[in-house]
C-alpha cells in the first residue's frame, strides 16, 4: 500500500461514526477522492481545521485496492478560507463551487485544469466584496459547464453556422444552442450582445480580473439563469446550493417590530 | 438477507437506518436483541415510543423538552436577559457542564450548509428575533446574545449571520472564543487554530 502526497481542495466532509469523518477531495494529481479522516471529529485532532471546505491541503493518503475510500493520514494547511471572515454569502458562494466540482467531475480521473479553476476562483474570493460573489459564481458555472463540454459555442449559429457579429443579439433554443434571428425566427430567449460579450470576457479573463470590472447586473442574472438551464439539464436536477444563495444576506426588514 | 426469518431482517433494516450505523452494526444490534430478556427488549420499545410521544419543543428557546416550557426557560433563577444560541440540544449540555454560564438558551436546529438544502428558513430564527421584541416601556428585555455555533465553516458562517441580523437592533452580540483546547501542545496545533488563538487573546 503506497501513500500518496498531493495538493488537494477539501470539498464536503461528511461525519462517520463517532469520530470520523468521509472527506470529498479534489486532488491535483488523483482527482476527486473520497477519503476517511480517523478521528478528525475529536476536540485535538491531528487534522485540526485542516478538513474544512475549501482549505487547500498537502494531503497524504493511501488506498487499499478493494477499497472505493481511501484513508487520510496527514493534511498540512496550505491555504485556509476560514483564517478570514466567513460569511453566510461566501459560505453560499463556497458550497455552490463545492456542489459543481462533485456533482461535474467523476471520481478518481485528474484534472489540471479544474484544479487550476478552483484555485484561481479561491485566490479573487480573498480580495472579493459579497457584491462581487455572484459574478465569481457566474465564473464558476460556465467554466464548470465549458470543461464537462456541456456549453454550447456562443460564435456561431447552431442552425445554419454562419458566424455571430459583435452587435447581433442571437436566440436561445431549449436546450441552450445559439440561433441568428433568421433560422430562429426570433423566437426563445434572445441573448443580447451585451451578455455574448460579458460570456466573452468571462471566458477569456481571470477571476480576479473578471470581478474586477463594473458588471451589469442583469447580464450576470442572465447568464446565471442560462448557466442554471444547462446544469439542470446536464445533471436532471438543479443543484441544492443554488436554491439557497439568495437567501443568505440578512435581510432586517423580517424583525418583528422593526 | 434472505437466510434470517422476515422479523429478524426487519429489525435489521430498522437499525440500518439509524446514523452511523452499517449493515454489520445493524446486525450485531438486533442479535444482541434477540439474546436479552423479554424484559429488556420490551423497556427499549417503552423507551423509544414514550420519547416519540412525550418530547415536544420547548415554544421558547426550542429545546427538546417533556414540560413546555422547559426547565431553563422556566427557571426563575436563570438570567433572561443573555441568550445563548446553539445549534443542537446537545450543545447545550456541553454549556451547562461549564456551571458558569447562568443564561437562557435559544436552539436553532442546525447551522446553515446551502450544499445540504439549509437556508435560514429552515433554522429557527424567527422565534430568536421574537424573544427581542421590546416589552410595553419600549425596551428588549435581552441585553445580550451570546452566539455558540460551532467552530467551523457553517458554524461561522451563521453566527456571521446572525450577528448582521441582531447587531442593527441595539442588543450586544458575541461571539465565543476559537482557539486551543485545554490540554493540547502548541507544536501540533495548527496554523489556523493557532491564527484564532492569537485573535482573542486577552490582557493577563
């Protein structure tokens, strides 16, 4: 049984029994894992805060071959979320990225480029207002989408391939696929040039430098509820997380009395 | 399953739904079962169906209580005016074996996690916010909210929550102390808990 170093992203704990706990880890070299942290419920754990989500880790771990979960037996922090404040909305924002990199990505198959994803979106999440988690997100779905090569191409129609000009609103069919107003007939959601080109800077632009940039709301909003279409139709359900987002600022006006 | 009689792989089944427990645990349970005395078994059923019947929550604090309201809430010697915010009833147990904490208590139910489906709808935080309303001279009674979530992300996560939500309504909110256990060596804490440790210091 050889044991494994790599950097990894706790993604969900779950408890197991008394004092266990199953992680779900995204690994830079193995994938995702699910894996048995002995012990880590205890007050004086080794692990210490070390499986909370999102903490970047240097795991060491090893696997049995008739076993499907591997089990943990070291995690050095590397970078931790929790040593900042955490608040409802970057709890929200963190367990949607959480929810999409498990549910998109399969077990045990290594992927760079989802790792980089993720650590790009952690990195412009330390710098980032409340104000600016919904556009990371938005940044966070349709890369998720785009890598699982569940996004339609926004350059050209879906119908008759004739390339889209940077000005040309262009209409949504059903399934999310991109039609010009001739083979549409301009019927399903038109997508303005406004939102190809914020989709456009999305996927060209970092996270950091696509939060950066004053964003019309509605063209976010927009390209959430295609992003949403899209994943319910990947997965054959919407994603728990999502249904709760926009409930986690505190809203005063619900005081009685107030 | 088939190789036991049909109540033996019920009660199996039974006991698998149980958290924590597998199939092997479920097993063993329900062989254990079989081995005791009549007696035995027949107090365990009493045990299980009197909780069921008898234990409400408490339409104060929304503690797990067999008399409404339930005995903290209705202690007169208890300090109404600090409230204490858990997240299970069990944590409350863990608070009142320190016997320096002489407060009400008020029971959420759970923490927020939007990857389990648990917004703050489904927390019980309706009835905290009602407890602050101001009595006849226009005053709170609550001086005081002491929020004890737990210490981690979702723990965090709601006591940021909540202070946002109480702060505006002029009553103190805390928050308790994250940090090293009693006991512990600072050479294997790390560097998070370490970090929490140094925050909330305090003068000696």
């Amino acid at each position: 049984m050889p044991l494994h170093q790599t950097e990894a992203f706790i993604l969900r704990t779950y408890t197991l029994q008394e004092a266990d706990k199953i992680c779900v880890l995204l690994t830079r070299d193995a994938g995702k894992l699910r894996g048995v942290a002995h012990g880590a419920r205890r007050l004086k754990s080794r692990f210490g805060s070390s499986l909370e989500p999102f903490t970047e880790v240097s795991v060491t771990y090893f696997q049995k071959e008739t076993r499907e979960l591997v089990s943990i037996s070291s995690c050095e922090i590397l970078h931790s979320p929790f040593s900042t404040t955490m608040s409802s909305e970057l709890l929200g924002l963190l367990h949607y990225l959480a929810e999409l990199v498990i549910e998109f990505l399969p077990d045990h198959e290594p992927n760079d480029r989802v790792y980089r994803l993720i650590s790009a979106i952690m990195e412009a999440t330390a710098g980032a207002t409340a104000e600016q988690f919904p556009a990371l997100a938005r940044y966070g779905e349709i890369w998720m989408l785009k890598l699982g090569g569940y996004l339609p191409g926004f350059r050209r129609c879906a119908e008759c391939s004739s390339e889209f000009l940077r000005q040309q609103s262009v209409w949504l069919t059903s399934d999310g696929a991109p039609q010009c107003a001739g083979c549409s007939a301009r019927r399903g959601e038109e997508m303005n040039a406004d939102v190809r080109l914020l989709l456009a800077d999305l996927l060209r632009q970092s996270p950091k430098e696509f939060i950066e940039a004053r964003r019309e709301t509605g063209a976010l909003a927009q390209i959430g509820s295609i992003a949403g279409r899209l994943i319910a139709r990947a997965l054959e359900r919407d994603l728990k997380s999502i249904l709760i987002l926009d409930q986690l600022r505190p809203k005063v006006e619900a005081v009685p009395g107030s | 399953m088939l190789d036991y009689a049909e109540p033996v792989t019920r009660l199996i089944d039974e006991f698998k739904r149980l958290p924590g427990i597998g199939h092997k645990s479920a097993q063993r349970l329900a062989f254990h079962l079989l081995k005791s005395s009549q007696e035995d078994a027949e107090r365990l059923a009493d045990a299980i169906r009197e909780v069921k019947a008898r234990i409400i929550f408490c339409s104060t604090c929304n503690n797990l209580t067999d008399v409404d309201p339930c005995r903290f809430c209705a202690n007169p010697a208890r300090d109404r005016s600090i409230i204490c915010v858990v997240e299970e009833p069990y944590n409350l147990v863990a608070i009142e074996k320190t016997r320096e904490y002489h407060g009400a208590y008020h029971v959420l139910h759970g923490a927020l996690s939007p990857i389990r489906g648990i917004g703050p709808e489904d927390l019980r935080i309706r009835n905290l916010l009602e407890r602050l309303r101001p009595g006849p001279d226009g005053e709170s009674e609550i001086r005081e909210i002491i929020l004890a979530t737990n210490p981690n992300t979702e723990g965090e996560a709601t006591a940021n929550y909540l202070g946002r939500l109480l702060k505006p309504l002029g009553v103190r909110v805390t928050r308790i102390a994250m940090g090293l256990p009693v006991g512990s060596d600072l050479e294997y804490a790390d560097e998070v808990t370490m970090h929490k440790a140094l925050l909330n210091r305090h003068e000696m």
